[in-house]
C-alpha cells in the first residue's frame, strides 16, 4: 500500500514470531526507490485484509464491517449452545469467530429469564421439571407430572414462572477439545 503522497510503501506480512527483515527492506528500497515500512500483523488483521466469505456464505464481518476485535471467549459459545469442536466455531483466520462476541450480549439477556434444565417451574397445566430450553424461540420443554405419569409440554418463558431455578451442570468434554479451544481464544 502507498502512503498517499507515494512517499512510503507499506508491506504487510504474517508470521507466527519475530523476523529480521532489514535486508529485504534494502533490496526493496533499491526496486522501487522509495521509503518502504514493513509492518508485521495478526491472523485476524489478515483475514480482514484479504476478505473472503464466512461459513454463513456472507462476506467476512471483520472485512465488511467490524472496525476492532473484541475478545472472544469459549464462554460465549457454551452460552449460546454452540458445540465446542474448534472447527465448527472458529472463522477462516483459525480463531474463535467475531460473530460469538456481538451475540453474547442478546444470548446473556435470553439467559437471565430462562430457567435452567432441572429448573422447578409453575406452569398453565401444573408443577414440571424443565428438561430442555430453546433459546433462540424463548420455550422451555417441562415434564410435567400428572396422574396419567409424566407428560411432556413445551410452553413459552412468559408462561412459566420459575419455583426452584437448578445449578448449571458442568458438562463434561474431551480434554484435547478443551485445549484446541483455549488455543483459539484471544
């Protein structure tokens, strides 16, 4: 890239550690007798350059329209229910994906009203149990216990009113999963 009084050429490069580059500024000094910068960027910062088109099939949002990276954590994918294989959540850049952060926000509120499973709740046909929640429809799937035996009903989260609220079990993962992912992170 040329500054814009074509003082300057601007190169941009990836690489995983720290490179001496002095000798390769020189022989490009010599080519295009010009100043010439070598600035040294990120995996992210070179997805955003090149673009290219996300598992969505839409542009890539760090080359359309994201201006800076937030961090993203596994956190927000266990939040959101994603499944945790490292291929399936992280972008083209081999990092976890932008996407995660700004829908964190929206997941976060939808969580705070949702009962979670093994939830005691009040609902329109009895007392149940809450075996499933479907965040994005804002439904939860609650055995209720009737005289017949259990039956199963799924009703709206303005329609329950929650008795016993359950702890957040921890769900067990693979260990080589786990480090895959902590390799994606920020």
């Amino acid at each position: 890239e040329y500054t814009f009084d074509n003082n300057k050429i601007l190169f941009y490069f990836a690489a995983d550690g720290r490179i001496d580059f002095r000798d390769l500024v020189k022989d490009l000094a010599a080519i295009f007798k010009t100043r010439i910068e070598l600035r040294q960027i990120g995996v992210r910062d070179e997805t955003k350059m090149m673009g290219g088109v996300g598992i969505c099939g839409r542009i890539l949002c760090c080359h359309k329209f994201l201006c800076e990276f937030q961090p993203v954590s596994i956190k927000m994918a266990k939040e959101q229910g994603l499944s945790l294989n490292p291929t399936k959540i992280s972008g083209c850049c081999g990092r976890l994906m932008c996407c995660l952060k700004y829908e964190h926000e929206a997941y976060e509120e939808i969580l705070g009203r949702m009962p979670k499973n093994g939830a005691i709740v009040q609902t329109p046909e009895g007392q149940g149990v809450v075996i499933e929640s479907n965040l994005l429809k804002e439904n939860v799937k609650v055995k209720l216990d009737n005289d017949n035996g259990p039956d199963l009903k799924i009703f709206n989260i303005s329609e329950i009113k929650i008795i016993k609220d359950a702890a957040l079990q921890q769900e067990d993962h693979d260990i080589e999963d786990l480090e895959a992912l902590k390799e994606l992170e920020d």
